[in-house]
C-alpha cells in the first residue's frame, strides 16, 4: 500500500482528503513490514466516512491477515449503512470472518465513540472534529496507550454484531 517513508511522517488531517490519507496511513504504519501489530482496532460511530471500499487497502490488508493470530476490530454504534456505503468491503469482508471481529457499542456509550484507528504499536489516527475536519495523526505509544486502554474497556461491554450473512425467514 505505500513504502517506508510514508509510514514514518503522519499526514496532517485538516480536510476530508487529510482525513482519508491519514487513515490509510494508519492502516499502512500498523500493517508495515516488519511490524509487530496484530491487532488494529477502529472505532467510529458508523464508518460512513471511513475509505473501506478502497481495492488497495483490502489487498494490504488481505496480506496482513494471513500472518499469525492478526485481527481487526471494529467497534460502531450501528452498521446499519455499511453495506451501502462500503459494499466491496463488505464483500471482502466474508473471506475473513475468522479475523474480522465487528462489535457493537452499549447504548449509553454509543453516542459519545470517537473516530479512531489505533494497532499495539503506537499508530493513531484520531478524527476530533468532523465538522471541519480536524483531527491528529501519530506514532506515538504514550499518545495511544491511554485511547486503546479506554476502547478495550468499551469492547468488553459491547457485543459482536454486523455478522457476514444475515438470517432472513
């Protein structure tokens, strides 16, 4: 998805375009050669905003997935537009369903998720302002620690959802 030197400098997120390039920065530090990320964690009230459907990111992260024990946690108050808005990743989504874990935030916590992405290694990508498209991007461990403590105490309260296929009578 991109070489060494641009997983090393963050883009700045001051526009829509700043806010995809930094999440497919994120996605590219976490899954970078020689990483030892096994886990990216994204959280977003519903992923409307987020580049899913890019062909470029499910090939990285088609190749990131087949190593070892790699997982990627989604974390919304609903996915309900997902399949509209994200179809091909929603498609490529069902190969992986060993790997992909989506989860749906309790009620009392789902109006206040941030848009974030984080992995174990630092990487974190934080949308703080949607509205004019301010947000930060780091490799900062000390910056993220705090961010992937509190997520993984929400994921503790919060289901599995978004399964692969849906029942329907």
């Amino acid at each position: 998805m991109s070489d060494d030197a641009s997983v090393k400098t963050p883009p700045a997120i001051d526009s829509r375009t700043g806010f995809t390039q930094a999440v497919l920065w994120g996605f590219a530090r976490a899954m970078r050669e020689g990483g030892r990320s096994r886990r990216i964690i994204c959280v977003d009230r519903d992923f409307a905003l987020w580049p899913l459907d890019r062909p470029e990111l499910h090939a990285s992260l088609t190749a990131w997935l087949k190593g070892a024990q790699r997982q990627l946690v989604l974390l919304a108050a609903s996915y309900d537009d997902v399949p509209r808005r994200h179809p091909r990743f929603v498609a490529w989504r069902r190969q992986f369903a060993h790997a992909v874990f989506p989860f749906a935030a309790p009620e009392d916590i789902a109006a206040a998720l941030p848009t974030l992405l984080l992995d174990d290694e630092g990487t974190m990508v934080r949308l703080i302002d949607a509205v004019h498209w301010r947000g930060r991007a780091s490799a900062d461990e000390r910056t993220a620690l705090p961010w992937r403590e509190q997520i993984d105490a929400v994921l503790q309260r919060s289901e599995a959802a978004f399964p692969v296929q849906s029942l329907g009578l």
